[in-house]
C-alpha cells in the first residue's frame, strides 16, 4: 500500500478514536481534565441513550455526548450547565450508564454510582424492558416497578441527599410513525433494532398494527410506574413531567446509522428539556 494511504488510513482511525469513547469499560469515565474524587458532581444511570450510543462516527457509546454527563461542546448536557454554575464540580461526571441495560440492571448501576458520591444522578431506562424482543418478551409491567423500586432504593439508602431526576421514556412510537416511509430508516430496522414495535415497519397488517400499539400501551405504563416510583421516593426524587416522552422527535434528531438512537443533536434535546425538572426539586 502507498506510503500516503497508510498516512490516510491511520489518520482516521485516528479521529475514530477521538469521537468514540469505550462503551465497554468496566468503569465510568470521567470528564477529561479530571480533578481528584471528591463528593459531588453528578451521575447517570441507563441504557444506551445515556452513554451517548451511535452518536459518533459508529455504533458504540460516545459518553462525551451524553444528555446527562457528557463534555462535548455538541451537547449542552446538565453536566456542562451545572459546571457553569459551580466550576469546582470539573471531573465529576460519571457514566454508569450501559448499552442493553434493563431495569434490573439499575441497583447494580446505582451501587457503583453511589461510590462515586454524586450529589445528582439521573435515571433513564426501560427502552431495553420494551426492545429486547418480540412483544411477548416486553418485561411485565408490576416487574419493571419492582426493579426501579429496588434501583431506586438503593440511592435512597447510600445516597440519601442527592437529588435524584428520573427521565421518562420518549416516545418510540413516534419514531416509528415518522420513519416508517423512509427507506434509509426501514432497511436500518430491519437488521433487527427493537423489534417489537418496528419489526415489519411498513406493515399495514392488523396483527402489526396491533402490536405496535400494543408496545405504545407498554412505554405509557412504564411512564406511570416511573412517575410513581419517583413519588414515592420521597422530596429528593424529580420525575421528568413526560418531557422527554413529549419531544417531537424527528429523523433529523436520530443517528444515521441504527435510524433509532438520538444523534448529538437528540442528546442536546432531551438534555434541554429535561434540565427544567431540577428547578423543581428541593
């Protein structure tokens, strides 16, 4: 191979680097620039929408654009605004968040999260409770509240003073409606992303019709449980009101690659409209 396309080669791995973080790691990494631990800062818990997946130049978590931690000058995360506010919490980001996770992966996330000594955490989950499968794989609704509840618990116990926002799910189904007559987005689907709601996805069969709006039931039922498993929490915990349910999403706020995944601008959205329920906590 000449000498200059080696040169070309390296360089872009090189940039690949850069813009992709190891969503693999076994533990969070914290913003660049890190000062050392300390109490405070703030931490995420989740799914692939908090570590920022398929944000970057591939499918892999790119925790820099995350909504909630991330340090990218592409994301106005809550992160980037609470440094604003108080620049000794530099460092103090931390991703516990993991690509798959399901509601019962929250207590050992909050675990890990609760040594790092955050004053904020933020929790978004349940994306995987509806995707993982076909419709009859859903995780039960009465299960997935068991598993916030005990996820929630264990903030409440190693973390009694943080403040604690709990993000609703956004609404999948509106990404199917918009997306379901783009041919980018469906052959993207149809390499299996969250199949129960857009396997088939320009099906007009009534069988299909049918689950799609059965896994809609499902992502309004566990808004309810989330809501009402922050409730019960106690004054420290915020539920989001829905906000992050009620973004109008577009495929212009999706990756390019999964036609699923916020891009950075889908990060920057549901942190700009989460950011609103910390005014209301105490």
């Amino acid at each position: 191979m000449p000498r200059r396309w080696v040169t070309a080669v390296a360089c872009l791995l090189a940039l690949v680097a850069l813009a992709c973080e190891e969503g693999g790691a076994a533990a969070p990494r914290p913003t660049r620039g890190s000062t050392a631990p300390g109490t405070g800062g703030i931490a995420a818990l989740g799914d692939s929408i908090s570590t920022g997946f398929g944000s970057c130049l591939v499918l892999t978590s790119c925790a820099r654009n995350s909504w909630s931690t991330g340090d990218s000058l592409r994301v106005d995360s809550h992160y980037r605004r609470l440094l604003d506010q108080e620049p000794a919490l530099r460092g103090r980001a931390y991703n516990h968040a993991r690509p798959g996770a399901r509601a019962e992966a929250l207590a050992a996330q909050a675990e890990r999260a609760a040594r790092d000594k955050p004053d904020r955490v933020t929790v978004l989950i349940g994306a995987n409770d509806v995707c993982r499968g076909g419709v009859e794989a859903m995780t039960p609704v009465k299960r997935f509240r068991a598993e916030i509840d005990r996820g929630l618990r264990v903030l409440r116990t190693e973390r009694p003073k943080a403040r604690v926002l709990v993000v609703s799910l956004p609404d999948l189904y509106r990404l199917w409606e918009v997306g379901h007559t783009d041919e980018r987005a469906v052959r993207a689907w149809r390499r299996g992303i969250c199949p129960a709601l857009l396997a088939n996805p320009t099906s007009t069969d009534p069988l299909d019709r049918a689950r799609r709006a059965t896994v809609r039931e499902r992502i309004t039922d566990y808004n309810a449980q989330l809501a009402a498993a922050c409730k019960a929490y106690g004054s420290r915990c915020r539920y989001d009101g829905g906000a992050a349910h009620r973004v109008r999403f577009t495929l212009d706020l999706v990756n390019r690659l999964d036609w699923f995944h916020p891009n950075a601008a889908g990060q920057d959205k549901l942190a700009e409209v989460t950011w609103r329920a910390w005014g209301r906590a105490t």
